[in-house]
C-alpha cells in the first residue's frame, strides 16, 4: 500500500452559488479521504474554484460586479459549503491564483515544446455552460447542447490556438483499455472508448482578449490571448500541488489517485486532460470517477423551474450527517439519483432515528439496566453469527469504498443493525437471564465497530457514539422529524 493517497474533486466554476450536486462531490471525496486517512496514508485532498471561466465574467457583468468582487464572493460560498459538510479539505486552489497563472503557463510551454500547440482561425459552435466548442453531431435535433438544452449557443468566429488532441488517439485508446487511467463506473469507460472511435479532432485552447474581457491565464507570447478555461482550470489539480513552483510537493503528491468529478464532464478528465499531460511528458492521474446527477423531483434543477436545493439549508435543517447519509445512500454511485424532502426525511426517519439511534440508545439503556461496564476493551462476540456478519461486512465496506459504491458499503453496515434489532428480540437482554450479560456485551462490541465503519461516512455521529461508549449514556444521535 502506498503511503500517500492525493484525491481531487472537480474544480467548480463560481458563477452562482453552489447546489445539492456539489454538495454530493464534496461529501463523496471527503467519505474516500477519511477512509484512506483511517488506513493510516498521508491524504491530500483538494478542491477549489475555477475562477477564470467565460461564464463567470458573464455573470458578473449580469450582477453589476466586478469579475474580481463576484469570484470572491461566490468562492467563498464553495469553500463555506465544505466547511459546513464536515468535509477535511487540505487545499482550496483558486484558479485566479497567481503561482496556478505561472503553472499554467508552464504546461503550455511544455506542450508547445512537443510540437502540439499551433495557430488557426476557427469558426464553431460555442456552450457558456459546458465552456466547450461542439460540432452539430454532437448536440440535439434544436442544435442545442445536450447538458444545457433551451440554451441558444454561441457562434464564434476568430484566431485561437489549438491542440493536437489528434496525435494522442491511439495511445489515450490503449492508456483506457489497459486501465492505465481506471475510469469509473464501467459504462463511463464505455463511453470513452466509442468516442475514441471517430477520429479526434483537434481542440481550440484559447480565446481572445476581446471575448474572455482580458480575464484568465494570458497565453505564453501572446498578449491578444487567453488560455481557454479547461487548460488552465484541469492544471488546478496539478498546481494546487505545486507544479511549476514547488517541486518537492509536486515530486510527494502527483500523480492524483483519483479526480472526483460529475458525469458531464468525463470526456474532459479522461481524453483532453491526459493528452495534455501526455503532451508535456508527465504522469497521468490514476482513476476518474464520475458521479451521477441529483434531480429534485424527477427533474433537472433549474432557476427557472424554482427547484434548485440550498444544501446550507439542509444542513441547518437537519444536521450535517443527516444530509451525508441521505446523498451516499440514497443517490446510486456513479448514477442519477432524486431528491425530495419527503424522501429525505423517510430515509431520516427509518435508517437514522429508528435504526441506527434506536439501537445504540436500546443497547446502552440495557447495560445501564443490567450494570455492564461499557468501557470495556474486549472484542469478543459471544454470538458467533453476529462476529460473522462484521467480520463480513468490514470486508464488504473496504471492497466497496475501492469501487467507490457508498450506498453498498453502508447497505451491508445497516445489515449489521437489523442483524443486531432481530438478535436483541430473539435473546430479549432486558429481562435477567445466564446469557444477558453476554448478549449486552455482544451489542456494545457490535457497536464499536459500527462506529469505526462509518467515520468516513458519518464523522460526527461516529464521534459521538463512541463518547457515549466511553460514558455509557448520551443524547439521541438522531431524533426522529416529520
């Protein structure tokens, strides 16, 4: 195993404020950090904001603030949201970063070097959203973009520099077969490779001073350009390291183990990003997983539609746990998955109050009831199905977390909690019996474990589990709501 362990979410671009889908990226990213931190691996993770995107002049301009004012305000609401998830950033790297500027700008240089950046007038088809340039075959009968649709595209006619993504096609094609670059789930990596399949075509990696309002990283030698944003906003994850600057970090931490990202924007993380790696001659990351989307509903979040969830709101609602718990079980790993309040609090409801609450506040009523000391060291399980099943599903909740699958690894730990409710009926350890003291113990041995399998998922209500195991009484961790 090695020692360090570098995992990145996506880099947000901080046009608006953020929603329930950055909330899910940032609490999937932190859940498989803590896990590799509770192995005892150095763990940087980092996340941050994509300052420099053409969206975030626009909005600006629409807000009556200067870009520099608006990306500061809105940054800030990222970085307030993690703190409020419970999440353990170790780096927020801001795109509009000075020292990101120089990195950047030293990946350019280093693709120029290979031969892969040149000059060309260009006319296409421009998404401010997805901040990409898309040919008709790739957009929908109304030739809008299929991430963004009812949103007019932009024509765009000027000089910019490009990439020879098309160089790199055969070898980014066995770099995925291979699983040099692991992406995940299957059907993403399936993806890819039909993509791969038509021939690339090379990448616009600019745009002018006129249309980025002279915001972004300044292309190398060139003062009538700026680097398009996803060359400078992927080298995030590379300077934020300190690529370019801080050679001794770059050396400990690259290449990234995984990038946390949605769906939407695979094609990006797993093609354009190692060809420009592959271009300037360094590492690859080694996985890319990608997310699902979040509906509210049954349908996508939209302004207009008035359906976008405050995820601060939810926390101040219900407790941040609660709202981990809801995003990594309820939401399929690597799928869509809906949200409403109404399923929140069912899931609230049956799997925290009823189920896991229950059963901690029952077994330590028991042992007060029957004087069994709580903070005794042993390990031992009496009941040799129930050592089993834990013993089991601490395999389970690893192989799971490697896949990235949340919502398995804490279906086999509620497993363990039915398994313990079903043995608590069956041995009925409130009343005197030979075996009481033994059951009692069984359950509190039961829920020590418990608790270590879900730091990484529920940091604070396995905080407090384990102070009520010490004391032996507590707090309900979870009341139950309506």
């Amino acid at each position: 195993m090695e020692k360090k362990f570098y995992i990145t979410t996506a880099i947000p671009y901080v046009n608006a404020r953020p929603h329930i889908g950055h909330a899910l990226e940032f609490i999937q990213a932190d859940v498989i950090a803590r896990f590799h931190r509770q192995k005892g691996q150095d763990v940087r993770l980092l996340s941050g904001s994509d300052d420099n995107a053409l969206k975030n002049v626009q909005a600006a301009e629409q807000a009556g603030m200067s870009v520099e004012q608006f990306i500061e305000k809105n940054s800030k609401l990222f970085f307030e949201l993690s703190k409020a998830l419970g999440v353990q950033l170790d780096v927020f790297w801001r795109g509009s970063d000075k020292q990101h500027h120089a990195s950047s700008q030293k990946l350019w240089e280093l693709c120029k070097k290979a031969g892969d950046i040149y000059k060309a007038p260009y006319e296409g088809l421009y998404c401010v959203g997805c901040e990409a340039f898309y040919t008709k075959d790739e957009l929908d009968d109304n030739l809008e973009c299929l991430e963004h649709p009812g949103r007019k595209l932009e024509r765009v006619s000027e000089e910019n520099y490009f990439f020879k993504l098309s160089r790199h096609q055969e070898r980014l094609i066995k770099i995925i077969e291979r699983d040099e670059l692991r992406i995940v789930p299957a059907a993403r990596k399936k993806e890819m490779l039909a993509f791969l399949k038509n021939p690339l075509r090379d990448i616009s990696i600019s745009r002018s001073n006129e249309r980025a309002k002279n915001w972004g990283v300044p292309v190398p030698g060139d003062d009538s350009q700026r680097m398009y944003v996803w060359f400078d906003a992927l080298n995030i994850y590379q300077s934020g390291v300190g690529f370019g600057f801080d050679e001794q970090q770059y050396d400990k931490w690259w290449p990234a183990d995984v990038h946390v990202i949605g769906k939407g924007i695979v094609r990006f993380h797993a093609i354009y990003w190692p060809a420009f790696l592959l271009s300037a001659g360094l590492s690859l990351p080694k996985t890319v997983f990608a997310h699902g989307y979040i509906t509210t509903d049954g349908q996508k979040m939209s302004k207009s539609l008035g359906n976008v969830v405050d995820p601060f709101a939810l926390v101040a609602k219900y407790g941040v746990d609660a709202v981990r718990y809801f995003f990594l079980r309820e939401i399929p790993s690597g799928e869509d998955g809906d949200f409403t309040e109404e399923k929140f609090r069912a899931r609230y409801n049956a799997d925290l109050a009823a189920g896991l609450g229950n059963l901690a506040a029952r077994v330590l009523t028991m042992a007060q009831n029957a004087d069994v000391d709580v903070s005794t060291n042993s390990k031992e399980m009496k009941h040799a199905g129930i050592k089993d099943l834990v013993d089991k599903t601490q395999k389970e909740v690893e192989k799971a977390l490697g896949d990235f699958k949340f919502n398995t690894a804490l279906e086999s730990m509620w497993k363990v909690i039915h398994a313990c409710d079903k043995l608590i009926e069956q041995e009925r350890p409130w009343e005197e019996s030979s075996g009481q003291k033994e059951t009692i113990k069984t359950l509190l041995v039961v829920l020590v474990a418990l608790g270590e399998m879900l730091n990484p998922f529920l940091p604070e209500t396995s905080e407090k589990l384990a102070q009520q195991l010490k004391k032996g009484s507590g707090e309900p961790l979870f009341h139950r709501v309506s």
